[in-house]
C-alpha cells in the first residue's frame, strides 16, 4: 500500500501560526486570581504556552506521519526521486523539527520575562514581542512548509500497491492497454482515444492474487528526453514486476505500425533481460492484413516469446487472457523463454 497516504495535512505558514494565534485568543483569565498584575501575568504567560504548545503539537504530528524515507519500498523512494530531491523532503523536516525546538526556547525565555515585569502594560508587550519572534521565526522557514506541501500532493497520487505477483502492461499508447485492465480485473481506469491517456499508473486487481499495472506513454525514448510520467513508468517496471504483458495492436489503429512495435518490444527486452515477457496480440477484430499478422507471429516466434490473440470485443479471448495470466504467475518461478509460439484461443474473425 502507499506508505504516505496517511500523512497529516500540512498547513502553511501563516496557517499555523494564525491557528495557534487563535487558540490562544481563547484562553480565559483565571477569576480566583485577585491580584491584577498577577492575573495578567497568568493569562499572558497560558497564552505564549498555548502557541508553543499548538505549533510544536502541529510539527510533531507532520514529523510523526512522514514514513522513513530511507525505509520506504524502493518503487516509492524512486518515485519520489524522479518528481523531487529526497533530499530537499529531509531537510524540510529537520527545519520543521528546529522550529518546534526553538520555540519551545522562546516560551520559556518569554515566560521567565513576564515573570519578572510588575506592570500589566510590559507583560502584555513581553507577550506581544513574543508572539512578534514565532511569527517572523516560521515564516523565514516557510519554503520548509512549502516543500512538504507539495510532497503531500506527489505522494497522495502514487498508486497503492500491494505485495504480491505483480504483472506490467506494456506498450505504445492506443493499443488497449486501459481496456485491458478494465475486462480483466474490473478497475476503471481513464480511457480516451488520445495519445497519453493514461496519466497515472493504473492499478487492477484479479482474484485479489495478481496485481495489475498499466503503465503510461512511450517507453522508446532516452530516458533524459522522457516526460515524468514516462520516467514512472520506466521505475515500474524495473522494481515491481513478475511478468510484463506487453500488448500489440495489430490493426495500427494505435498510429504505429507493427514493426515500430516490435522495436519497442525490443528495447524493453534489452532494458529488462531478466523479466520475463509474454506478449498479446490484441484488436484482432480490426485487424485486416493476414500478412502483417503472419509477420507478427514469426518475429515472436524468433524472439522466443509466447503470446496470445485478444479482442476487447470477444469475451472468450479475455477469458483465455484471465486464465492464462492465472496459470503463468502460478508458474512464475520458470524461466522466461523456456516455452514459446502462440498460447491458442478460440478464433478471432477479423
């Protein structure tokens, strides 16, 4: 699961310190104190403990739900690594933890100030002149409150992944990888006939045994030319998978043809040596030129790949693709090409 989706909000700043403002603006004087002087200095000396209380309170609950960093699966820390510097994220909460300790300094050397006045006018500037230090102490600190912000909003969208055999669906985009995702396990993710449509790593379960990923983009470029999402989808596929499903569309619908499929294919073996890959044939209800796909069939056939033939429209093929995704993660421990050629399934007419 994500680690991070427990996190605390983070305010900002002036958030923080308008709420401990205000919490304090709430704290009564006590009537049993007869003395003046002295009863000022009480509700003066509750108030700047009230600050202190509420933002160190604050600090320590944001500290508290921030997973160890250096802890944390290695497709999180990865994932982060790619949006923002881990860095920055650790030197944010050391910042946070320095301001909680040196507020706490400022209460008790305020406090121990007010104790020491006889006038109701100079304890409540002590106050004041406190209230003057918190303020101006967080808010030359607020780039902490800021870099932590927007490592709530990256983290919050990362997938919750669970632990257990995990399948990649790969390919360019268009050939019905979302479709795929959707017939097989259910999950509902975002579909349009668009290129990039997939702006997040999808997540499907099946028997709630075999954990599903849809990865977006193209995978073809140099890594230093990708987009962030296309970044994710490389660290993916390089820490979670048990087997890739890399799908074709052998309509070329998609936009691309099958021979600038098999060169991605290609590539991601070349990337990968060590995952194993099945391939899927998919759209063969569009599919119009036998030739093409005899071509298709030989190259998986020399590359040693087992596929299958898959329609969206065809219940049956899905059916063949449930069961065999079934039986392959059962049988995962074999290695990669020690079978191959097509896994038959009922026939697609195109």
């Amino acid at each position: 699961m994500n680690p991070f989706k427990n996190m605390k909000h983070i305010p900002t700043h002036e958030e923080l310190v308008d709420k401990a403002f205000r919490k304090a603006s709430k704290v009564s004087r006590d009537p049993h104190v007869k003395d003046k002087v002295m009863r000022e200095k009480l509700l003066e000396m509750q108030k700047i403990s009230t600050v202190s209380n509420v933002i160190r309170d604050n600090i320590k609950e944001i500290i508290r739900s921030v997973p160890n960093l250096d802890e944390v699966p290695e497709f999180y820390r990865k994932l982060i690594e790619i949006s923002m510097p881990v860095d920055d994220v650790k030197k944010a909460l050391a910042t946070l933890n320095w301001i909680s300790k040196k507020v706490r300094e400022l209460e008790l050397d305020y406090a121990n100030k007010i104790k020491g006045e006889n006038s109701i006018k100079r304890v409540k500037n002590v106050r004041r002149a406190f209230y003057g230090r918190v303020s101006s102490l967080i808010k030359k600190r607020r780039d902490a409150f800021h870099t932590l912000i927007q490592f709530k909003k990256l983290t919050a969208e990362f997938p919750s992944l669970k632990d257990m055999p995990t399948i990649i669906i790969a390919g360019y985009p268009n050939v019905g990888k979302s479709t795929l995702l959707r017939k097989v396990t259910g999950a509902q993710p975002q579909i349009a006939d668009y290129p990039f449509t997939t702006k997040k790593l999808m997540v499907g379960y099946l028997d709630n045994e075999l954990q599903l990923i849809d990865t977006p983009g193209i995978l073809d470029r140099d890594p230093s030319k990708m987009k962030g999402i296309e970044r994710k989808a490389i660290t993916a596929i390089s820490t979670l998978p048990s087997l890739m499903l890399y799908v074709f569309d052998v309509s070329e619908t998609c936009g691309y043809d099958i021979e600038k499929q098999i060169g991605l294919l290609k590539r991601l073996m070349s990337l990968f040596p060590n995952l194993r890959i099945v391939c899927c044939i998919n759209k063969m209800d569009l599919c119009q030129d036998e030739e093409k796909l005899r071509k298709l069939r030989d190259e998986l056939e020399k590359l040693g790949l087992r596929w299958l033939e898959t329609s969206s429209e065809d219940e049956k093929s899905i059916e063949e693709l449930i069961k065999f995704l079934r039986v392959e993660m059962k049988n995962r421990a074999s290695p990669r090409r020690r079978r191959h050629g097509h896994i038959p399934v009922r026939e697609i007419k195109p």
